[in-house]
C-alpha cells in the first residue's frame, strides 16, 4: 500500500486562489477556468460550441437562423453593422458585386442566354393574349406548345435556381435590386401562366413543373409576410403560407415551419412539433435542417442527447458543404465525439469552411493552432484567425482573441485591449466573455466593477463566474471574507459542472474545515467521481486513494478499482498517480512498469519518485 506521503491526496481547500487567464476548449468550463465550440462551442467544448476558446459559434442558441433562413439571417447582419438592406449586397466568397455573380451563374447553369429568356418571354406574352380565343387557335397553340416544350425544362431550372439561390433571396430585400428581382418574378410567372395552358392541353409535358412552381410561390409569399416586404408583417399569414407549401414536402418550409412552431412565431410554441417537422426536412436532405437536428441531439433539445446520431447529422450537412454543418463535424471529430477521433479530416474540413471566409470555423482553427491540436503551435496565426472571425463579428473569437491579449500569446500583453475585446464580446452576448471582464477588473483591483460582472455572469448561468464568486468571497476581495457564502457559490460552480470547483469540494467534505463543513468521505467520493469522469487527473488519484486503503461505511477496499483509477490519473498527467501506480506495479512484482513510471514522473519533478528510483538502484546493486 503506498504511503501517506507518496500519494499526496488532498490539496489544500486554501490554496486554491483565482487562476490565471487561461484558453482551454471549453468556454462553458472556464476561469478563468476554460472555453467552447466558440464556439460550442460551444464551440462547440472546450471548443466546440461552448464558450471560450472554442469553436462553437456566438451564441449558445439552439436556433442558428430565423425562421425565413438566409434572408432573416442577413438582415440582422445588416443591422448589426448599421446598415440598411438599401445598400448594395455583396457576395462574401470573394467579394463580388451580385450583379456578377448572377451573370457567372446564367452562364454555368443554362445554355440559354439572358437574351434567350427575354425573347421567350416575349413569345410567351404574345401566347397569354390569345386566351379568349383558345378554341379557335388550335394551330397557334400547338405552336406555343412546340415552342415551350423545346426549351421549357432549360429555362425553368435556371430561373428556380436563381430564385432558390442564397444571394438571390438575400438581393430579393435589397431595394437597389428590386427593378431586377421583379423582372424576374415576372418571367417566373408568364411561364407558369403558360404551363397552366399546357396543362389544359391534351399535349403532356416530361417535367411537372406546375407543383414545384407553385410550392416555391407559396414560399415566396411566406417569405413576403415574414418580413413583411411589399406588405404588413404578420407571422400568421407567413405561417399559413410556409404550410401549404410544407404540406407539399417544400424542404426549406419544412424547416421554417419547425423553427417557427420552437419559436412561437405565427403559431403557438410547440417544440416537439418543430423537431418532427425539422426532421421532415432533414430527411429531404435540406442542409440546414441536417445541421440543426445535429444541434438538437448534441445539446439534448427535446430529443435525448445523442452524440453518434449527431455526427451522422453534422457529416451529412458538411457532404452538402454546409459551412456549421462543417465546422461542427469538425468539433467532433477533433474531439473523437460520436465518431472516431481524426483530426487531419478536421482540419481539412475546417481550411474548406475557412476558404469560405466562415467565422465559427476560423475561430475554431486558430484554437487548434493556439493549442497546437494536430498542427504545430502557432499562437500568432491563431491570434490572425481569431482576429479574422472578430473582424465578421463573431463573440466567441472576440473573447479568445481577449484571451490572447490578457495571456500575452501570439501578440503582446496588452490589457487594455483584452478589456476592448471582452467589451465588444459582451455586447454580442458572450457570458464568459462577462465573466473574462470582471476578471480583468479584479486584477485591476476595480472590485466592485469586478463583482458586479461576475454576479451578472453568474445569474446568466456562468460556472466560471460561479468559481470567482467562491474565490472572492473566501479571500474577502472587496468583500468582507465569508468561507460560507462561498461554498454556496462553490456548491453552484459544481452542480452547473464546474471541474474544479467539483474538485475543491471533494478536498473540503474528505479533510473538513473547522465549524463550517464536517468531515463526509461519502460526498467526498462523490464529488472526486463527477471530477475525475470530466477529466480532473488529481480526483482521478485521490478516489484511487479511497478505494485502495477503503472507507469505512463508504467504499470497500478494491485494489483493482483504484489500480483503474491510478491508471487514469497517470494517463491524465498527474504525478501523484503515476507514483501511487508504480506502488501497485512494485507489489505485483512487475519492476519494470513501476520503473517506467516513476522515470516519467521524476522527470516532471515528482521529488517522491526520485526517492524510489534511488531505492531501486540500491537494491539493485
């Protein structure tokens, strides 16, 4: 049984003070503990959509677009940057006006040229006025059904293209292109005025181009009353429209009138009836609705958490180049979450959504780069990506790039520019990017600015708040010092998963403190477990500890249970159980893994395992 000394179980509840600045993957675990995906990200984990260094993406809203999808979501860009929808639209890929980029598309998509369509439908106009005398044109009809027949399905897919296209349904609210998208819509409907006659025709016609047509106009009125263009806006009226056209298996609508039904926009809340009919559109393969169950079975939102159900989601959306579809299988994939581990594909998938100029996945690059994950550490070009995606307003690569100031990593140490970039962040909505201020406060010995902040952090559900608070209220920092307001804040920390505050606790129930917790190995256990399975290497050690020497009326003494968790505690880094490890490996009379072990530890200054290497060579001379 390895002694006392060797194990060097509990850390002084008093030692632990507020710990520096620090990135780590998951936003939701830090402070200054840890990040998400920014992501994540939340994200999105330490990285992955969870707040701080991460990759999860600005918020941690289950919803990542309005209901009307790309139109909403660009309009509220427009707004966030102080512009209007008057000023002219520009396509992000590459910065090209959109008048070039519908010009480039005709010519990819049709052999029929702009001039082609408008000779058409100058042909088709001349065919709408001969309705009233229909059944005296036989020859003309069977001319205009020559004519459309030949060139009909050409002209069609291109005009549905364009108009189901992003950058159109974004230019359809841009009032400088409204001479342009009416244009269109008016060649949309002459042709589907002379399907219509077609249909009435004995002629048939290969495509049934009538019903799609007619879903998309039903799209595009909900569209209208959605954001109220050209008419009042009113939800019900949308809703009623993104129905019909849902009903008709419209995948776009179908995820609409799920976002819709979870909002309560237009209709009354109904969360499971949004899932069901987001899963509806997912399994039309629509991208962002792939993206979005994939969210809903990562966090858990009405459906059961997930995680291999929401890689299969996540990597279909990022086979459909779906730019968070991407970066949010990246996530997993980094983190081997729900599929197996393979951080080249990672970051490959990352550098495409990258080329894209997406945010969220420059954000969670520059964190592999921060961390060195899969690439050689580079904080500087970390420190360009985080700018990149701040640059596109992302809160969470404001905050890393707060992180990278205060830190002093990849640019100087700066933190007056740390506070501007937290700011910004908190502005966006970023609850950790509150919590890195109040921090930044406390160093400043601003406490009342550094109390405020962590309180309001705090109510927003902030752990790493949570753990300030405790620490402020034990050290008495602008406060006078109260341990029992403080365990309650710690208590708070650990119940929202705050590691080392679940730690901290399980030092403080097995050694006690004087006329404020009484000794309880059976909570300390516990709370040594919850740390131990989120990855806290001491709490690995110490419930090893417990089980080895046993616990009366708690744990039984199981060697090979505390074998288990020495192991884990070794492979997570700790010293203390690498030693306790060798300890076992030496009473078992495997020499030779005892040896490696304390070797590893020695060499991370464990003075214990210098002590028993000297013994071995003695014995061994």
């Amino acid at each position: 049984m390895a002694s006392a000394q060797a194990k060097q179980k509990m850390v002084s509840f008093h030692k632990n003070l507020l710990s520096p600045t620090t990135i780590s993957q998951d936003e939701s675990k830090r402070r200054k503990s840890s990040p998400p995906p920014i992501l994540k990200k939340e994200p999105n984990q330490e990285l992955p959509r969870k707040r701080i260094l991460s990759i999860a993406s600005g918020t941690d809203e289950l919803h990542k677009q309005s209901a009307s999808g790309l139109i909403s979501n660009l309009v509220s860009q427009l707004e966030k940057q102080g512009k209007t929808t008057e000023q002219s639209v520009v396509v992000n890929n590459n910065s090209k006006p959109i008048s070039k980029k519908l010009n480039e598309m005709s010519n990819e998509n049709s052999s029929c040229s702009i001039n082609g369509v408008m000779q058409l439908v100058s042909d088709i106009d001349e065919i709408t006025n001969w309705d009233k005398k229909i059944d005296e044109n036989d020859e003309k009809i069977s001319k205009a059904i020559h004519l459309l027949k030949s060139q009909l399905g050409d002209v069609y897919q291109l005009l549905l293209k364009i108009q189901k296209s992003n950058w159109f349904v974004d230019l359809r609210f841009a009032k400088k292109a409204k001479k342009l998208t009416n244009e269109l819509d008016n060649v949309t409907t002459l042709l589907g005025l002379s399907i219509s006659y077609l249909k009435s025709s004995k002629e048939t016609i290969d495509i049934n181009v009538y019903e799609v047509d007619h879903r998309n106009n039903l799209a595009l009125e909900g569209d209208k009353y959605y954001l109220g263009h050209g008419v009042s806006q009113n939800y019900e009226t949308a809703f009623n429209f993104y129905l019909q056209a849902a009903n008709l298996d419209e995948p776009r609508c179908q995820y609409i009138i799920g976002t819709m039904h979870i909002e309560g926009k237009g209709i009354e809340q109904n969360g499971r009836k949004g899932v069901k009919w987001i899963l509806k559109s997912s399994m039309q393969n629509y991208a962002d609705a792939l993206n979005q169950m994939g969210i809903y079975y990562e966090k858990g939102f009405i459906v059961e958490v997930n995680y291999p159900l929401a890689a299969k989601f996540y990597c279909k959306a990022s086979q459909l180049s779906h730019l968070d579809g991407m970066t949010n299988y990246a996530a997993f994939l980094r983190q081997g979450k729900g599929t197996e581990k393979n951080i080249q594909k990672a970051l490959s998938l990352l550098i495409k959504a990258c080329e894209k100029n997406y945010d969220k996945a420059q954000n969670e690059l520059g964190f592999m780069y921060y961390k060195g994950l899969g690439v050689d550490q580079n904080t500087k070009q970390a420190v360009e990506l985080f700018t990149m995606a701040a640059d596109r307003g992302n809160a969470v690569a404001l905050n890393n790039l707060g992180i990278s100031y205060e830190d002093g990593m990849g640019v100087v140490r700066d933190y007056a520019k740390a506070t501007v970039c937290y700011e910004q962040s908190v502005e966006l909505g970023n609850v950790n990017a509150l919590n890195n201020l109040g921090y930044i406060k406390l160093l400043q010995h601003d406490y009342e600015s550094a109390l405020d902040l962590f309180h309001k952090a705090a109510d927003r559900c902030s752990a790493d708040a949570m753990y300030n608070l405790s620490n402020v209220y034990r050290k008495g920092l602008g406060v006078s010092a109260d341990i029992s307001i403080s365990i309650k804040y710690l208590h708070k920390a650990a119940a929202n998963g705050h590691v080392k505050s679940q730690k901290m606790l399980g030092d403080l129930f097995y050694s006690g403190l004087e006329n404020v917790v009484e000794k309880d190995k059976k909570q300390a256990a516990s709370f040594y477990y919850k740390a131990g399975v989120n990855g806290d290497a001491e709490s690995c050690n110490s419930l090893g500890c417990m089980y080895e020497d046993g616990c009366e009326d708690v744990l039984e003494r199981n060697e090979e249970t505390a074998f288990k968790w020495f192991r884990k505690a070794s492979d997570l880094g700790s010293e203390n159980g690498m030693v306790n490890l060798a300890s076992i490996y030496e009473r078992r009379n495997q020499t030779d893994q005892a040896v490696k072990l304390l070797k590893r530890a020695s060499s991370l200054g464990n003075q214990k395992a210098l002590e028993k290497l000297e013994s071995f060579s003695k014995f061994n001379m």
